[in-house]
C-alpha cells in the first residue's frame, strides 16, 4: 500500500513592515521566511549594475559596489564563461543604440581560462552587470557571480550563453528529446536554458510563453544597463512567489494569505506556472491573526529557542556562533528501555529527525557540529547515518552528512545562502515587566472599562474591538450573561467583539475601532 502523500500548506502573514511565510506540512512547521516589504534587501537572485572597487590580487577577487553599505564580493570563477560578452554589452551599451540589436549582434566568443587573473580582467570603476548568489552575513557583504541566470518554474533562463541543458532527473529519452528541441526552437540569439524537472509533460505553449516572459524581463533591462549607474536592475519574484515557484507540486493543499494583493500576486502566479490549482490560493479573512488561527505562533515559539524539546522527554540544545552550529543531543529523563545502548540509538534516531527539520526551518548553513549520545555499537551509528542521510534528502540546500566519529560527532555542511533565522522567545514578566515588583493586586478590568466609558463617553466611538491574551479573555468572559463584557455592552450600549491572541502576554490587551485602527 502506497503512503500517502503529505499536505503541504503555504501560511503568509502580510504586515506592513514584513511579510511572513511558513510552509507546513501535515499542520507541522517545516520551513519559515521573512521578507522586509521595505527598503532594498539585497536578496539572492537580485541582478544589479555595479561598479568594481577594488581588486584583491591574492584573492583572485574584487569588491563591487551595489549600493550596499557592505561591499560585495566576487571571485574570479564567479565571472562566469562568457563574462566578455557581458562585458562588451555593459561597455557599448548608450541611449542612442538599438539595444536588442546590440544583444543579439555580439559574439559571445571563447570561455574565460579556468587559471585566468582577475586583475586581467577588472579595473577600479569598471561597470559589471552582476547577480546576488548569497546574502550579506554579518559583517560580510552579498556573493555575487557575473553568470546573470533568470529562473522560472519549468526553465531557467541563461544571457549570452549557448548550451540547452535538461535535468537528469527527467528519465524518458524521447521527453528530453522533445524538450530540448522545443526549447532550442523557441531562443532567439545569444540564449541557453535550463530544462527543470517541472518542464516534463509540459506542452509548447505553456513553455513558449514562460520563456518569453523571462526574455521580456532581461531586455527591460538594457535601458537601466545603459544609464552606467550603480542600480537594482531586476529582482526575483517576491518570496512567497520564489517558493511557489520551488516546491509548489501536487501535495500542496491550500494557500492562505491575509492580503489581498498578495493573494493576487500569488493567484496570478499559480494561474501561470499551474492552471489546474489556481482554486487552492485562499484570502484568509478571519478575526483571529493568521498564524495564530493555524497555530504557527505556537510552533515558532517551541521551535526556535536554544532548547528544543522532543518527544518522550528528549531535547537539542542548540548554538550558533560566527564560525558554526553545534547542536547536542540530551535524552532527559526518557529511561524506555532497560538497554541503554537501544535506548541511546532509539534517542538519537528521534533528534535526527528534528535536527533535520531544525536546519530547514532556522535556514542553518556552513558547519554544523551534533553531539549524539555516545554508542558502542557500530552498526547503529552507520544506520544512524544513514537515517540523516535519508531525511536530509527533503532539503533543496545542498549538503553533505559524514558518519560519525569515534567521539559521536556528526559532522554536516549544509549551503549557506542567507542568515541563520533567530527568533527571540524569551518573555519579559507581563506582571512585574522585569522589575522583579508587582503591585498588591492587579484590576485589570477596572483599567479597561475606563477606556472602554472614555472612547464611547467621549469620543463618540460605538464599535470597538478588544484583543487579549486567552487567559484574560477567559477572565472577561466567564459566567455567561453575567460577564465583565455583557455589563459593559449593556452599561455603554457600545458593540464590543473579543479577539484572544495567542502571543499576548498575559495581562496584555489592544483596543481597536471599526476600522481596524488601534486606539490606546
């Protein structure tokens, strides 16, 4: 009998400085994203103008301004294959010029030498069309590779490049066939591609009008490449489109998004790459917060201390440091069995799987260290390895597992492309707010009902919506028609709604008028 395929549901929480993504499945947290809905990010994927700043000879590298306070970085073997052609459209590229037809008319000519020097190739002031490959980490600034490649669902387009490349993981010789034909059909001048896994079955038309939308977004370009200033020429799609565009499959089962023009964006999107589930992006209208309604605040909150509980008792402690990720292993009080060689195997096979899904979720990169608990037996620890090999294979990073040493480590290297995800979940006291003092008692619904007579009394306010934490609500609302809030509906003939919040401390409340705007 066949598993059953996993439900995978997109949750995205707009708010106006951020936008929230949390990819669940089977209602289990797996993956979490924020982007800042203001301001330049310097985002993988970016495509900018810049302008070369320094060359570092015994790095065979060079310092580029992208308009980033950091300088960014680029080797020698990120200037990609045919860097000249780019080189040359940057240099001749004015607003007096056909641009189209300066693309298409430049030879991209031979490859750039494996063994070849940077300072050959870049001077000081030199413009360069670039593309973001890493983000800026802590006092390092964003890796970028001047091999400019566009990414669609079914094809990744490739400038000024020549090769028609297929995924290994498409099997059918005749479907290769077919797509790499179609695909060479479909390029104008000076374009390769990539054919994606996703492309397999896919027909002409859906293919001809995604590479058309790709070459469309390059050449309203030129016009920004030909004002030789330091500048954001393209992005990426927004987040919650790029990861639409990387794992959407048949197992997805509903997006939900609290912004209208974000589930727009997101619906437009579906309706391209996937026609048939354009019915599963949903705007999500409820009274209670997004990610409290699907209880992604809980899951974020258990999920991204120092200490992550698992079952049975068993627990991770968790570091990050400049230099890598250590995680270690404790059994806590889990005594199950009464071999301790089963019992520790039995620990470790438990953290594995959470360990695996920790490194989605907080996006850990570069080394990361795991202390198991020790075993004597060697074929547990190779079927160990083997285990986190198996449930690593989920994760569209690329790594690497090596079995562990005589010590119990574990050592994994894992792609770091952004930061470490951190999320402070500590708490301060809602009573004392880290005084360390409380007052002698605490009347918390005198306080509100004098807001409540002040905003109806005196400002004429009739609607009002009052947000709480679950035990403060609970407190508000016992005994049914005699409650705090029937009397003051009563009292003040005012419409009063109750909304719990799940991380609302305590004592914590929020009052709200008709539109939604906060009052206190």
């Amino acid at each position: 009998m066949e598993s059953e395929k996993p439900d995978k549901d997109l949750i995205v929480d707009v708010t106006p400085t951020e936008v929230h993504i949390a990819l669940m499945e089977n209602h289990r947290l797996i993956e979490y994203n924020t982007e800042s809905s203001t301001g330049n990010q310097f985002s993988v994927g970016d495509v900018y103008l810049g302008k070369v700043k320094k060359i570092l000879p015994n790095l065979n590298a060079a310092f580029v301004d992208i308009g980033d306070k950091k300088e960014a970085f680029i080797h020698y073997l990120d200037l990609g294959l045919y860097f000249h052609a780019f080189d040359q459209f940057v240099r001749e590229s004015n607003s007096n010029t056909n641009l189209k037809d300066l693309y298409s008319g430049i030879k991209i000519g031979d490859p750039l030498p494996k063994e070849g020097r940077m300072e050959e190739i870049l001077r000081p002031g030199q413009m360069v069309a670039v593309q973001i490959v890493k983000e800026p980490i802590s006092t390092k600034g964003s890796r970028l590779t001047a091999e400019i490649s566009l990414a669609g669902r079914n094809i990744v387009l490739l400038p000024f490049a020549q090769k028609v490349s297929i995924s290994q993981k498409i099997e059918s010789k005749e479907e290769k066939r077919r797509l790499e034909t179609l695909v060479r059909s479909i390029l104008p001048t000076n374009y390769g591609a990539i054919i994606r896994t996703a492309a397999e079955g896919k027909n002409a038309a859906t293919l001809v009008a995604e590479t058309q939308s790709l070459i469309q977004k390059w050449e309203d370009s030129f016009k920004k490449i030909a004002s030789k200033t330091v500048q954001l020429l393209f992005t990426e799609y927004s987040k919650t489109t790029t990861v639409l565009r990387d794992l959407l499959n048949d197992s997805f089962s509903n997006i939900w998004i609290n912004d209208e023009r974000v589930a727009e964006e997101a619906r437009k999107y579906v309706s391209l790459i996937a026609p048939q589930q354009e019915k599963i992006v949903h705007l999500y209208e409820g009274k209670q917060p997004i990610y409290d309604h699907f209880e992604v605040t809980r899951q974020i909150k258990g999920s991204f201390g120092k200490v992550v509980p698992m079952r049975q008792g068993a627990y991770l402690v968790i570091e990050t440091t400049e230099a890598l990720n250590v995680i270690d292993v404790n059994s806590g009080i889990r005594t199950k069995t009464n071999d301790q060689e089963e019992n520790s195997f039995e620990v470790n096979k438990i953290a594995a799987e959470e360990i695996a899904r920790q490194l989605r979720l907080r996006d850990m990169g570069g080394i990361v260290i795991v202390d198991f608990i020790d075993m004597e037996s060697n074929e547990h620890k190779n079927a160990l390895h083997k285990y986190m090999q198996e449930l690593m294979e989920a994760d569209r990073a690329k790594h690497n597992v090596l079995p562990l040493t005589k010590f119990g480590l574990m050592q994994i290297t894992r792609q770091r492309i952004r930061p470490v995800t951190e999320i402070n979940t500590s708490e301060q006291c809602p009573v004392c707010h880290g005084t360390g003092k409380i007052h002698s008692s605490v009347v918390i619904d005198e306080e509100i009902e004098r807001k409540i007579a002040f905003y109806v009394i005196e400002k004429g306010i009739r609607a009002i919506t009052l947000k709480t934490s679950p035990i403060l609500g609970a407190y508000l609302k016992r005994g049914l028609f005699n409650s705090f809030l029937s009397k003051w509906r009563k009292r003040y003939k005012v419409k009063l709604e109750l909304v719990e919040v799940t991380d609302f401390t305590v004592l914590q409340h929020e009052m709200l008028n008709e539109k939604g705007e906060k009052l206190d």
